[in-house]
C-alpha cells in the first residue's frame, strides 16, 4: 500500500518538472536579474559605453540561461525528495499506531461485560458491609468486634448500616434476575453454570494432576467448576440470607403468621450460613483471585472485565477455541459476502 | 481522701484525750437507767407522736455493745438530767478503719456516704436511714447473728420498713418465698440484687439493677452451678440470653433491650408455672406486648422456647439447622482448603522443576 503511494507522488513530481513549469520559473528569474542589472548600470556614476552594457548584459543572460534550468530541477528535486520522506515517515507511524491497536483488541478478551461487572460490585460491597455489621452479633464475646461495633456507631446504627447493605443486596439479586432472563449474555451465561458431567470429571481429573497422575490441567470451558461452585454458592447463600433475614427484619409482622421457633430457626440459619459464606469468601474465593501465586495479589478483572489472551488459553482453552472457531467462521462468512457482492 | 485526712486528725486528738475525758466524766449506765429503766418513760412530741424513750438494759445487753456504756455512744449527754435532747448517735465515731476501740475494721461508711441513702441524708432529709436504721440501735447484732436485723433472712423485713410495697412484693416471689419460707439461704434478699452499703438508684449506670448491670447481677446467682445448680434451675438461661439478640444488643451498649427484669419481673418474679408470673406463657403476649417493645404480640410468641440453646436437642428444628450448617460449613471448608493445599503443593512441585531446568 504504502509503496504505491510513494511512487505515484514520484511520478507526479517528475511529472512536474517535466512540464516545464522549471522554464517558466527560469524566464522570470532571468527578467528579475536582468532588470535589476540594468538598473545597477543606470545608477553608475562612472559613464559606461552603451557597447559595454549590451555585452555585460548578453553575457549574464548567456550565464543564466546555462546554469538557471538545472540549478531550479535539482532543487525542486530536492523539495519533492524531502517530502517524500516525511509522507513516508508519517505513514509507518499511522502504520505502527494501527498495529499497536489491532494487537492489544487481539490480546484481550471480554470476560464480564459492563452489567455483570455491577452486579459483583453490588454484591461484594452489600457482603462486606454485611459481615462486619454482621459478625459481631454472632460472636458477641470476642472482644475486637465491640470496635467494630463502635465503628458504626453503636449498635442501633450498626444494624441500619446492616440493613442497608441488604437492601442493595436484594436490589443485586433482581437486577441478576432480570439480566438472567432478559439479557442475551446472561442467558448464556446460566446455561453454562449449569453443573453438568464434565464438571465432575474436571474435578478427578484435576485431582489426578494434583496428585502427579496427570501431566496437564483439566481444559476448561467458559467456566470451570471452581467458578461454577462460587456462583451456585452465592446463589444458596442469597436465598438463605435474605429469605431468613427478611423474617427476622419484619419479625413482628412475620410473628403474626409464624410462631417464635420459626424465626429462632431463621435466626440460626443466618448467623451459620453467614459464618459459612464468610469463611468461603475469605479462603477459597480470596484464594482464587487473590492469594494464588498466579493471581496475586489479583487482577482488575472485576473493573473493566477484560482477560489477557494468554490467561485465557490458560484457563478457559476451550472457550477460547470455540471463540476463535466462530471468528474463523465469520470471516468466512464475510469473504463469501464479498464474493457475492463483486 | 480529705474524709480521711479528718478522720486521722480525730484519731490522734482521740488516742491523746479519750472520749470519756472530753466527756467530762463516764456517767454510769445505772444513773440513765434512773429514768431510761422505767417501762412506760415517753414522751409526747408536739405533733402528737408518742416516743418511746424506755430503754431494756437486757436488749443492750444482748447486742454487741454490751460493754459500752450509755455515753460511749450518746456522747452529747454530759450531765444529769441531760438537758437537751441527745442528737442521733454517730456510729462513725468508732467504727472506722485503724479505730483504737476494737470496733470492726471497716470503711464501708464510705460506700454509704456515695450511696442514695447516705446523699439523702447528707442533702437534710431526716426520714433518710443512717446506720442504725438499718444495724439496730440498742439491739444491734453481729450480721451472723439470726437475730440481727441485717441477718440475711432479716434485710428484707428492715428494708420493708420503709419500702413496704416492694417488700409486700418481695415475700411473695419466688426469692422471698424461697429464703424466707423455705430457709434456702442461697436465696437473694434485697441486699444481693442492689448492694449494701452502696445501694445507687437504678438509673445510674453503676447499679447493680442498672440496666447495664442487671444480668451480671442475676448472672452471679443464675450462671453458677454451685448456687442454683442444686436446686434444679437450668444455669444455661445466662448464656441463651448472651447469645439472644436481647443480649448482644445488651452487650453492645443498649439500654432500651429487653434484660432479665424486662420480661421476669423485678421484686415479684415467679416461676414460668405460676400463673402471675409474666413469662407464664398465657401472660407472654402482654409481656412481649409491652409498648416500648413488641406491640401487638399474640400467642406465636410464646409458640417455642425462650432461651434457645441451638446446642441442646430439645430445641427442636433450631437444634438440627444448627446440626445440618455445622456439618455442613465443616465438610465444605474441609473440602476446599484441601484443594487449595494440593494445587499449591502442585504448582511448587512445578516451580521447582522448572527451576532445575534453568
């Protein structure tokens, strides 16, 4: 492409020099120098024969006429040499700048797109302010908790601060719902986290690879089953939590329909799946994304949802496969447009 | 401290000149007992109250001062007939830390002077108790002693003298019945519950019946198995309520929670049998009902155990949700620290292969 360009603006430039336009610019030239040499002869104090005017006249357009065309075409030359290079120089810049952006949309790939990546601030912000207002109530004896306490100002502030974090936890899971079902993405997304068979067999087959019974990690699609077990997880832990928690929120109006057995029992379901959800988070998902030694001390994944190409290979290969079969089939797709259209 | 600075100087001016010799001189106990002998010596105050002014010699000498003479106390009256009224006796006189009279050693005026009774007094309210309303005058006793009226099963009847309801109350519970009918001497009288000497009003946090304060004070009793253990009363209710939210909130600084008086009662607290009692399950509604807690409680409130131990199975279904989380939250944790142990034991083993390789 670039090589094209170049020689046209060489032909264009011969072109150029070819039509004369150096004789036109040489004619004038030749006027100005002529009339100015008159008009120094004129000046001259000391009486000049008009012979020896004519002749020193001659003489100088003879001198002009010999040199002027080849010293106007060499720099002419000159000038269309030197902007050559520079439309050279800036081309391969553009050029550069264009390979630079192909190869960092090649080297990432979108993992969570921009709801799902609310959604897991929403519920990563409601679950830690849940646990530390939370906490203190289900080991009222452990002493550091009391500052926990104080540090939301006490218990009756404490608890409002509760609440509002599982109001946008509840806000969370209808907005999870919706994009679940209204979401093109999600819908995808819920039939991969299905558990299917495969999961199973990942998970011996990595055990294998623990114990040195295989040379290779199982090849994982978009998700794995660590992955899936961290979403079915959340899910349980959800529909415990608020379910449990909003009897125990409006516990004088569910007291009118239950008796008081049924909220104790909502009472310890949510204080020992709270503690089971915080031990989960804090080991093994914290572990996943934080404190593996290939993740640490953790990506930012969660904000703008992109995934190198070579993590991606790593971890999702047979995600990445199916991704690059169906760009490989677009492409395709898009030649036999071509073809058609031509 | 400046209490004490005063009281070292009386110490020193004490031991140098003795009571008696500031006294004048020891009027013997015969030369009262002219007149303070004879049965029927009254007199009629101005309002019309009679006052007893016969004083039985036997009665003093029954008491622990037996060997005082009247003047060691009435130290006002320095001649005979005294010609004003003698002012209430001073107990202070003697019974101080470090005192040279043999009197006990104690400084638990001081407690009294901080208590609510000891500021009335101070404040000019003459119905006050100072000490020998409460430790008798001439018959006052050795608190071990049955007849004293700070004995243990006594307090209730000395305090009754003043506070007369909350003693009709008293008696009738639980505590009262038990000490005072059934001799159980582990039973609290009033002095367990709100002090003695520094018996302080409700509302002030350091009470003992303070809401702050109150389930330690039940606790000290309810919580040992040495104390109501023996008697068959379930010493888990202490820690069912620390773990109940009434409890955390009552750990967490709330004074508006519920705490064990809330719901048991104060000075009638009767057994959940009793039919008075307000955490008899037909009065649970009304007692949860109270306006500043649950108003409109029905009978779901009572539908299930107070004190909920999740640990014990006659919990019920609380017992096994707490069951099926525990081994639940075991099994799982279990499983994915062992996954994590064996990926990193994995990928060190590849580290280091790689490293060797290098």
């Amino acid at each position: 492409m670039a090589g094209t360009e170049e020689e046209n603006i060489k032909k264009e430039s011969a072109l150029a020099v070819e039509a004369g336009r150096n004789e036109l610019i040489a004619e004038q030239l030749k006027n100005d120098v002529i009339s100015e040499i008159q008009a120094k002869l004129k000046k001259s104090k000391t009486e000049i024969p008009a012979e020896t005017k004519e002749k020193i006249l001659q003489s100088t357009v003879n001198r002009l006429n010999q040199i002027l065309p080849r010293k106007i075409g060499r720099l002419k030359q000159e000038l269309v040499d030197e902007a050559i290079r520079a439309a050279a120089k800036s081309q391969k810049e553009i050029a550069e700048i264009a390979k630079k952006e192909e190869k960092t949309a090649e080297e990432t790939f979108l993992r969570f797109n921009i709801h799902f990546r609310i959604q897991h601030m929403m519920l990563f912000s409601s679950v830690i302010l849940l646990i530390l207002t939370g906490l203190p109530l289900k080991f009222p004896a452990f002493s550091p908790f009391a500052f926990l306490v104080d540090l939301f100002g006490g218990i009756e502030s404490s608890r409002f601060f509760h609440r509002f974090a599982a109001v946008i936890l509840i806000l969370f899971m209808v907005y999870h719902t919706l994009y679940t079902i209204l979401h093109r993405d999600g819908r995808r997304d819920f039939l991969l986290l299905l558990p299917m068979p495969k999961d199973i067999k990942d998970v011996i087959w990595n055990l294998k690879y623990f114990f040195g019974l295989s040379d290779d990690r199982p090849k994982f699609g978009r998700f794995s089953y660590v992955e899936k077990f961290d979403y079915w997880a959340v899910y349980w832990g959800c529909v415990i939590m608020i379910g449990s928690g909003a009897l125990l929120w409006f516990q004088d109006i569910s007291l009118m329909f239950l008796p008081k057995f049924a909220l104790d029992a909502s009472k310890e379901a949510h204080s020992d799946e709270a503690v089971l959800a915080t031990l989960a988070i804090v080991i093994w998902h914290f572990y996943n994304v934080h404190f593996n030694p290939d993740k640490f001390p953790g990506s930012l994944l969660w904000l703008h949802g992109r995934i190198p190409k070579d993590e991606m290979m790593e971890e999702h290969p047979l995600e990445y496969a199916e991704l690059m079969k169906q760009k490989e089939n677009q492409h395709q797709v898009e030649k036999s447009n071509d073809t058609e259209n031509t | 401290m400046k209490n004490k600075f005063h009281l070292i100087i009386a110490i020193s001016i004490l031991s140098v000149f003795p009571l008696s010799s500031i006294a004048g001189a020891t009027i013997a106990i015969q030369k009262c007992m002219l007149c303070h002998g004879k049965p029927g010596f009254k007199k009629v105050e101005e309002t019309g109250k009679v006052k007893e002014l016969y004083v039985n010699l036997s009665t003093i000498e029954k008491s622990v001062h037996k060997k005082k003479t009247c003047t060691d106390c009435h130290a006002d009256v320095v001649e005979i007939p005294h010609k004003q009224i003698p002012q209430k006796v001073k107990c202070i006189r003697c019974h101080f830390k470090g005192n040279p009279d043999g009197a006990p050693q104690s400084d638990k005026y001081l407690e009294y002077q901080e208590s609510i009774h000891g500021r009335a007094v101070k404040s000019g309210n003459r119905k006050a108790p100072i000490c020998q309303d409460c430790h008798g005058n001439h018959d006052s006793k050795h608190t071990k002693d049955v007849l004293s009226k700070v004995h243990k099963s006594n307090v209730a009847k000395t305090c009754g003298g003043c506070h007369i309801d909350i003693y009709a109350q008293y008696i009738t519970s639980i505590h009262g019945k038990a000490l005072l009918l059934e001799h159980r001497i582990e039973a609290p009288n009033c002095t367990d519950c709100h002090g003695e000497h520094k018996i302080l009003e409700h509302t002030d946090p350091k009470s003992m019946v303070n809401p702050v304060n109150i389930v330690k004070t039940c606790s000290h009793c309810h919580n040992s198995v040495e104390i109501v253990g023996k008697y068959g009363i379930e010493t888990s209710q202490v820690s069912t309520y620390e773990h109940s939210f009434h409890g955390i909130a009552v750990k967490f600084g709330s004074k508006t929670v519920a705490n064990c008086a809330s719901c048991h009662g104060k000075h009638n607290i009767a057994p959940s049998e009793d039919p008075s009692s307000p955490v008899n399950i037909k009065n649970i509604p009304s007692t949860c009902g109270q306006p500043n807690c649950h108003p409109g409680a029905n009978i779901n409130y009572a539908k299930g155990k107070m004190h909920v131990n999740p640990k014990s199975k006659q919990s019920g279904i609380i017992y096994y949700v707490a069951f099926f989380f525990k081994y639940l939250t075991l099994l799982t944790i279990i499983a994915l620290i062992a996954h994590i142990i064996l990926d990193l034991n994995r990928r060190s083993k590849e580290w280091r292969e790689q490293k060797k390789k290098i």
